[in-house]
C-alpha cells in the first residue's frame, strides 16, 4: 500500500479527497504506530483519496496550550495554518481526538476553517453506508468489550454514539463501564499530564481507570485515542491483566474484521 | 397597638430589604472588577438554558434521589412565597389574613393555604433528610476536606432556618385555627380546616385564647423577621445560588467544552512576528495586561460571577479524576478560593476607597501551583455542574500565568516545549522521520 503526502499530490497538480491527519502519537509513538496503519489500510480498501502531511505535518499545539503556554501554541497553529491553506485543504479527519478538538473548536478562530471528522465517526459513515463490510463472526464474535470515552470525543465534543455503533456492528456484546459517556472518567493524560509524572496522590489516574475497565470482566478495552491507549495499557499491566485483556483501538478492530 | 406593630414592620421590612441591596450592590461592584468579556450574543440559546437548567433544573437529575428532595424545596420556597405577599400586606395594612376577608374566596384559600402547607411540609422534610446526609450518613461529597469549618456551618444554618421558618409556619396556622370561633378571638376568620395543620389542632384546644394568641403572634413574627435575617444571610452564604443560578445559566458558555478560549493578544503578536504588514497596528495595545490571571481581577466578570454563583454541592470534585485518586486539585475548592479572594478584594476597597495591596494574590495564597498542575483538562467539572460554573476556565487562565509570566514549569514541560519548538513534536523524534510509519 502506498501512502502519498499532500506535496506528491500537488506535484501532480491533484487533490486528494481528505487529508489524515496523523498526529505525533500517530507517527512516532510505536504502539500508536499500529492504529495509524490499520485506519490507512481501511481507507485504502474504501477506496479514498487520501493523503498526508508527512514531513510538513506539526503538533496541533494542543499540549503546550492545555500546559498554559499560549504562544507556543499560536506559533504552531500559525504554521499549520499556513500549510494547510497553502494546500487548500477542507476536509481533516484524524485519530486523535485531540487534534480533533483543536482543529474542530480552536483553529477556526485563527483562520483554519476546515471540516473535520474523528476517524470513529469516519468509520460510523463507511460502515453505514456499507462501503466497508464487517466479517461475519468476525474475530471478536462473543468477546466482552468494554469502550472507553475519550475526554476530548466525549465531555469535549458530545460524541458518545459514533464509536458505539461501530463496536456494536461486531457480533459481540459490548458492556459499559459505571462511569462512561460524559460522566467518564479520564484515562490521565489530558492537559499536558502525558508529559509529565502525576501529582502526588493515593493512586495513578489510569490504574483507577483501568481498574474500572477490568470490573466490567471485558476482554477488549475499545479506546479512541493514543494517548488513552498508553495510559490505559499501562494500567491494564499494573493490574497484571495484559496476558488476557487488550486494549484496541476502535480502528485495530475494525481492520482486522475486514 | 395595631399601629406600632405596623410602624415596626414597616421599619423592618425597609431595614431588610435596604441592608440587603447595599450588599448585592457591593458583590455587584465585585464582579464587576473582572475583565470584560462580552456574552451578549445568543440570547435566545441563552434564555434557554436559564430555563432548562436554572428554573427547570435539568443537570439535577443525573442524580434523582438529591434532584428530587431539592426540586421539592425549590419549588415549595418560591410557591410559597404567594403566601409571604399576603404577610407583607398584613403586617403593613393591619390585616390578619387579607386574602380571606372576601367571603366568596374562603374556599379557595383554605385551599391554598393547604397547598402552601403541603409544600412547607415537604421543604421540611426535604432539609431534614439534607441535614441527615450532611451530618449523619456523612455524604463523601459533603464531608470533604474544604468544607471543614465555616462552608460546613454554613450548609448547616441554611439546612436549620429553613426547617425552623417552616416549623413556624405551620405552629402559626394550627395557632390560628384553635382560634377559629372562639370569643375573643373574632378576627381569627372560620375556615375550612388547612391539610396538614388541621390535624394537630387538638392538641392546642386546652390553651387559652391569650395563649394562643401570643403563640400565634409569635410565630407570624418570627417567622417574617426570619425571613428578613435569611435575606441578609443569603449574600455571606454559599446559598446565593438560589439567585445567582438563573444569570449564571444564562451567560453559561455555549462552545464545545472541549474549546479553549482563545488569546487574541498572543495571537496577534505570533502574527507581528511572523507577518508584520498583517497585523494589527500595535498602537492598539494601550496597556499591557497580565498574560492569564494571577489574582482575581485578571479573571473575566462571569469567572467572579461563577464563584459568587457556586453552593459548595460539590459534584464537580466527585468526579474529579485528579481528586477521585487522592491529588490536591478540587474544582469545588478553586471557586470556594475565588470567592473568598474576591471578597477580601471587595472589603479592601470598600475600606479603602481603591484597592490598597495587601502582598496577596489568588494565585499562591489561594491556589497553590500544585493544585493547578493536577489538572487534566478532562471538562468533568465543567459538565457536573447544574447551575453551569466553569472552574476549568479559572485554571487555564492560572496556568498561562504560571507558564507565561513566571515561567514556572516543570522540567518535564519545559522539554516538552523544547520538543515541539526543535522537533514540531513533543517527544525527542527528528521531524525527517514523521513520516517514517509508511515504510516500517
């Protein structure tokens, strides 16, 4: 499969339907790595049009504005602005909801105006209008899956229901959590945690979160974003449950099914 | 004598209601030393939410048990307050009960005064089972640590006269109706008998007239000079909210909770930097202000608007996840810290004409950088709260003091920033291998 950037596209004077924004988790952290590969695959077999930054790809700014670091935060909006435009991009979709945030709610009023689309809310529509179809008893027939709401997809943008539909397009049975949907709980990275040691407490945010996972007796933890992802493997390790517990992107899942 | 009972009331009601606004004119004044920030848009969506969330108590109910017990003191105390204009209207006139002396009525309010009874007895019981959950189950929300001491009073004075203005209430109509036909009593009108008072009238009808009479006195008078002491309660009391709830759901924030809100100072000047014939002349920045907050008046009015506004429930640190796993950071605690800084602000100024400095902000001396650095900007407060108060938004604007104006970071952010200036990622990757995925 070959993934193209924006400028090979330009260079052949053509324009891709969407842009995927990777991210940085998406493009450097390894386990991050892996949902970025299996939501191209997935676009590859719809059939879409799509390319990426690449090289011009920049953080959104999201840390260092949630850190408090304002400036940081316009300077990389600006420069990602700049490209974008440059390019005439319209439409985003990206893995993380973070970046889904910022460009969705922040960027607009620096001049970015793009739509954007979460890749479960992308994957809602394709399974919808049946241009990718599920395996029949696929290989999560008859496993528990627990999902967990992202901050930024849920609280953050009230979109409880999109990654819902594609997990119940298994043949499963998908149990919730005691605190899900906009009363989640935070896996502990937002707000700049992911870069940082926790404050001193009684417990890790994520081992309390995971803990919560594994109360619901679910196989698959169904995460939407790479940052739960790795607060929520850990805290599944903490527990010493990651010999029977997986923690999967709704993306993962969703190529593998394929 | 009738007329010294009117002249005194009078006296007391214009006392009362006096007292009252030159202290609301004061937390006016107050909110009013924050920054402007304009949310006059909107306003049908805002009308809206004053009437879903403020009057129709919709974020209550994720929680029915407490949703239900307060709807009902809600409800009783502002239904009953039908009953309230009737005593004004005594106590000035020389009346005893207005609204029955048209024959054709007593029926109907008989009726009523049942109905208010009814309520009264449910706001009764409604505060008494508060009092049990605050005091004796020991509520975990209720029992946490920033509450210790004054807030805990507090909770308790209100939960105390409300039973005890009710209590009055109902002596006052059983008082009343042993009355009822009795010689020397003949002001007392005969009425159907009141639905829940009616039934302890046996237990008054060994009393004599006088006696009854002075209990009956006494209670009407304690109980409207009640009122006149809880409305002057009400401005030094978390329980504001049965006032402020109403503006503060209307100038509620209508974005996604996800959105930040933007720095239109820092954005213009990354736009001087970057592309000069662009951006807005500089001569527009009159004065430069302090890049976040450090004290109050940094804050914008609806920040201080949201602490005066906030009754200590608590539900948005009992899902605090920095709070839920034991860290110092409490929301409750952030706007219980605004209010009372802006306080000590306020009697600064009222003592000294303008604000004289007094070495303390609410930065440090409230709000510890510790406290701010737990935070993970998961927007559970923000949706927890019924009356729709934004403590995030009060951290964000610490944290960009912390960070822009004192530089105070931790390491770990600090290369986290480096990260992002060199590499345009947070972590320690060459930028060259962004795109290094596709070939692995």
């Amino acid at each position: 499969m070959s993934v193209k950037s924006m400028a090979e596209y330009a260079a052949n004077g053509e324009n891709p339907e969407v842009l995927f924004w990777v991210g940085c988790a998406g493009s450097f952290d390894q386990r991050a790595q892996k949902v970025t590969k299996a939501f191209t695959q997935i676009l590859d077999k719809a059939g879409i049009k799509f390319a990426i930054l690449g090289k011009e790809e920049m953080c959104t700014g999201d840390p260092a504005r949630r850190a408090g670091n304002e400036f940081m935060f316009q300077m990389m909006a600006y420069n990602n602005i700049q490209t974008m435009n440059g390019y005439g991009i319209k439409k985003v979709i990206t893995i993380c909801p973070h970046c889904y945030n910022i460009f969705k709610n922040e960027y607009p009023a620096l001049g970015g105006n793009y739509e954007v689309m979460h890749h479960t809310t992308f994957l809602q529509q394709l399974i919808n209008e049946g241009t990718i179809k599920l395996k029949d008893g696929g290989v999560f027939k008859g496993q528990k899956i627990t999902y967990h709401d992202s901050c930024y997809l849920g609280r953050g943008n009230a979109i409880y229901d999109a990654p819902r539909e594609v997990l119940e397009a298994f043949d499963n049975e998908l149990v919730e959590m005691k605190r899900c949907k906009s009363n989640g709980m935070c896996c502990g990275a937002g707000g700049a945690q992911m870069f940082k040691e926790e404050e001193p407490g009684t417990n890790r945010i994520n081992f309390e979160r995971a803990g919560q996972a594994l109360e619901t007796g679910a196989t698959i933890i169904a995460s939407n974003c790479p940052f739960c992802m790795t607060m929520l493997s850990d805290g599944v390790k903490n527990k010493e449950k990651e010999d029977s517990v997986k923690v999967l992107d709704i993306a993962e899942m969703v190529a593998m099914s394929l | 004598m009738h007329l010294v009972q009117q002249l005194l009331f009078i006296v007391c009601t214009i006392a009362g209601v006096y007292i009252f606004a030159r202290k609301v004119g004061e937390m006016r004044r107050n909110i009013l030393l924050g920054r402007d920030e304009d949310l006059s848009d909107n306003s049908a969506q805002r009308w809206k939410n004053m009437l879903l969330l403020a009057i129709g108590q919709k974020k209550m109910f994720k929680n029915p048990i407490p949703a239900f017990l307060h709807l009902a003191v809600y409800g009783g105390f502002i239904i009953i307050n039908i009953e309230i204009l009737e005593i004004f209207l005594d106590g000035m006139l020389g009346y005893h009960r207005l609204f029955a002396h048209a024959e054709g009525l007593r029926t109907l309010y008989a009726f009523l005064i049942g109905f208010f009874e009814l309520l009264a007895s449910l706001v009764l019981i409604g505060c008494v089972i508060f009092f049990i959950r605050r005091n004796i189950i020991k509520v975990r929300r209720l029992n946490m640590k920033e509450l210790k001491g004054w807030p805990r009073e507090d909770a308790n004075i209100i939960l105390m006269t409300e039973i005890i203005l009710m209590t009055l209430l109902l002596v006052m109509n059983t008082a009343d109706q042993a009355l009822q036909g009795r010689p020397g009593a003949e002001h007392y009108i005969a009425l159907n008998p009141f639905w829940i008072s009616g039934n302890f009238v046996h237990l008054f009808s060994g009393m004599s007239v006088s006696t009854l009479i002075g209990i009956e006195r006494s209670c009407w008078w304690l109980h409207i000079l009640g009122i006149f002491f809880f409305l002057n309660y009400l401005p030094y009391s978390k329980h504001f909210h049965i006032l402020l709830a109403f503006p503060n759901a209307y100038y509620s924030k209508l974005t996604p909770n996800g959105q930040v809100k933007n720095m239109k100072d820092i954005q213009n000047e990354v736009l001087y930097m970057m592309e000069p014939d662009k951006a807005p002349a500089a001569t527009a920045e009159a004065e430069h202000k302090r890049f976040g907050a450090k004290d109050v008046t940094d804050l914008s009015w609806k920040n201080l608007l949201d602490a005066y506004s906030c009754t200590e429930c608590g539900r948005c640190t009992s899902v605090c996840p920095a709070n839920n796993t034991g860290k110092l950071l409490s929301p409750r605690k952030i706007m219980m810290d605004t209010r009372d800084r802006l306080e000590e602000v306020g009697k600064n100024i009222t003592a000294n004409k303008e604000f004289k400095d007094d070495g303390k902000t609410l930065l440090n001396n409230y709000i510890s950088v510790e406290e701010l650095r737990a935070c993970t900007t998961c927007q559970a407060c923000v949706d927890a709260c019924p009356v729709m108060i934004d403590p995030l938004d009060i951290i964000m604007q610490l944290r960009r003091n912390l960070i822009m104006e004192e530089s105070n970071a931790p390491q770990e952010w600090n290369m986290m920033f480096g990260n992002i200036e060199n590499n345009m990622a947070p972590w320690k990757f060459s930028p060259d291998d962004r795109d290094a995925w596709v070939n692995s």
